[in-house]
C-alpha cells in the first residue's frame, strides 16, 4: 500500500532546500544551478546500458 507521505515529504524537502539556499546566497556563498538536461542527455548512454539490469 502507497502512502501519501511521499508528495508532502518531497513537497517539504524542497521549501526547506529553498530556504536554506536563499539564507546561504544572503550570507555570501555563491550558489550554482548545473544545467541538467545536458548532464542526463550526457548518462544517458550510461542508463540505456544498465536500466534493464535494474529488476
């Protein structure tokens, strides 16, 4: 059985990421957003490979 926890956990762990990053640019740190779409076009090889392994 699938609880409903999981969307209110997710949902709360990305205010508190959001939080948390804004309070760490506000004291200095620079902070940086990778560009994903490069990153899981660039393993995709990678997951197309092992994804069927996974079961």
């Amino acid at each position: 059985m699938r609880s409903g926890a999981l969307p209110v956990q997710r949902e709360a762990s990305q205010a508190l990421e959001e939080r948390y990053l804004g309070q760490l640019e506000e004291l200095g740190m620079a902070v940086t957003h990778p560009d994903l779409a490069s990153f899981r076009e660039a393993v995709k090889p990678v997951i197309d490979k092992w994804a069927p392994h996974r079961r």
